[in-house]
C-alpha cells in the first residue's frame, strides 16, 4: 500500500510525447525544471470533454492517441492514492491516470529537482523528495 500525497510537479508542461513499450510524457517548466512521467501499462485518459479512453502501449501503441493532445498542456495537480495509482490533472481539466501493478513496475516519474517517484512491482512506491 502507498501513502497517499501530492506530487510536486505542478507547473510543467508537456513538450513532447514518446510512445514506445510505455508512454512517456517530458515536461518543462519557466523557470527551466524539467521532468519525465512513464507509464509502463495500463493507463485511462479523460479528455478536456470528458471522453474517457483507455488503453496499454505495449499492446496497442495507438491506444496512446487521444494521449498526444496533451502536448503544450500544464499540469495542475498530481497525486498517488492509497493502492498506488497515480493521477495527473491538466489545467484543461483532462486527467491522465495509472494503476498499480503486481508484477512490474507501473509508472516513474523524475525531475531536473531531484524529485523521483516509482511504483514497482506489487504496488510498493518509493519516492525520493526533492533534496
């Protein structure tokens, strides 16, 4: 089980998009932080309009589409609920989340600040806070 808490990477937005085995966000901010988010399997995406879209790039790297309109968005809020899923809203009001899994590791997200936060296998999460 996870601690549920925020995240400090409000303020970044997404510049790119990569879609590979996983799906990677990369991020910067003004004042020149910078931060990668990677979701290794299954994630849910709720669009500014409030369509829902699922999907697992390593199944279906189209499944990441709808994803790609992400690009130029600004995190509002990012946070890791109790069974370790993470959930990152978007100042639009889209929400990109991922569950926790049991055999691999699920998401990962770094910052140019020395923030890093992991969910590996069996839902266990480490985070290492800004230093």
């Amino acid at each position: 089980m996870a601690e549920p808490r925020t995240l400090p990477i409000d303020g970044l937005s997404v510049t790119r998009i990569a879609i590979d085995d996983s799906l990677t966000l990369f991020c910067r901010a003004g004042d020149g932080r910078e931060g990668d988010i990677r979701i290794d399997g299954a994630f849910s995406f709720t669009d500014a309009g409030g369509h829902v879209h699922s999907g697992c790039v390593e199944d279906s790297p189209v499944s990441a589409g709808p994803v790609l309109g992400l690009v130029m968005g600004v995190i509002r809020s990012a946070g890791i609920s109790e069974d370790g899923a993470l959930e990152i809203g978007f100042g639009d009001g889209a929400v990109l989340s991922a569950s926790a899994e049991d055999h691999f590791v699920s998401w990962e997200i770094r910052s140019s600040d020395g923030f890093h936060a992991v969910c590996l296998a069996d839902r266990d999460v480490v985070v290492r806070d800004i230093a």
